[in-house]
C-alpha cells in the first residue's frame, strides 16, 4: 500500500452499534469518502467536475471485514490502483488502525472497487480528461510494483454449496 493515508477518519458515536463497533453501513461510507479524496488527487475535485462534467461512479465495490473498530478509533485508508484504462479504476482501499500494538497497521477493512468516469450531462460514460488520465496513469505507475493484495477478486460462497442458478 501507499505510505501516505487517502482519508483519515474518527469514529464518532452516531456510527457505532449496540455491541459498540463501528455499523457495516459507515465502513462503506469511509471507503466512499476515501473515494472522493482520489477524485480530488486526479483533478476531478468540485472545480473539476465543474470544468470537465465529468465524475466517477461506483459500478461494482466489495468490502471484507476484517477486525472490530470501536468509538473513538481512527482510521486511516490506503489506496492501491490495481488497473485502469480510458473511463474506468480498479482500486483496493485498506482501512487501517494505526498505533496497534502489532508491528504495522493492520486492515480492518478492505474495499475493492471499479469506477467509471461519467459525464454527468448525459449521464454517459466518458474518456477521462487527458490531465486526470495523466494523473491515474501517475497514481498506477507508483503502485505497479506493489503486491496484489490477498483478497482482490475474491467470491463470496459457502464451501462444498451448491449454485442456485
């Protein structure tokens, strides 16, 4: 992953449940906020989106989760761009608690994402802007030599279940 955090969030109370962790609904709107703070890196920020109509949309996401996050706790998300190509990014968020006493952050969370660039006018899919395809292109490039994490692509099933199609 990254070194520099996407988003940082703190859990306040109206996201936390009755046994005290954060509700499954919030990890998705951390992983949506995150979202939006890689769309201002790419240059499609309010001013953006304004210039270009353009913005992305979430065509497909799955989150895992991985450990309890509790009131109170920050958590950081690392972006990893796993592919792209003219309207579309394939992402990995990894939510992480920093400060835990193991060795290195560890995910609480992990969202994959694919996202398409819209233009909003239509709304259609559209090519990216040459300047935010530039910046995709540089984003990517930095993490081409990163590990794909464990989880990208990974089905949800029950094992030895039968299919219901």
């Amino acid at each position: 992953m990254a070194s520099d955090p996407l988003y940082i969030a703190k859990v306040p109370p109206e996201w936390v449940d009755y046994n005290g962790h954060l509700r499954d609904a919030y990890y998705g709107l951390i992983c949506s906020y995150a979202t939006d703070a890689l769309m201002d890196q790419i240059g499609l920020d309010a001013a953006g989106r304004a210039r270009t109509h353009g913005s992305l949309f979430t065509l497909e996401s799955h989150i895992h989760y991985l450990h309890e996050v509790k009131l109170g706790a920050e958590v950081q998300v690392q972006l990893q761009v796993l592919g792209w190509d003219a309207k579309r990014l394939h992402i990995f968020l990894q939510l992480q608690l920093p400060g835990r006493a193991e060795p290195v952050a560890v995910a609480v969370a992990v969202c994959e994402q694919m996202l398409l660039h819209v233009d909003i006018r239509g709304p259609r899919s559209a090519a990216f802007p040459a300047d935010v395809l530039a910046r995709v292109q540089g984003i990517a490039a930095a993490h081409r030599t990163l590990p794909v994490p464990a989880l990208v692509g990974k089905v949800m099933q029950l094992p030895g279940a039968r299919s219901t199609s």
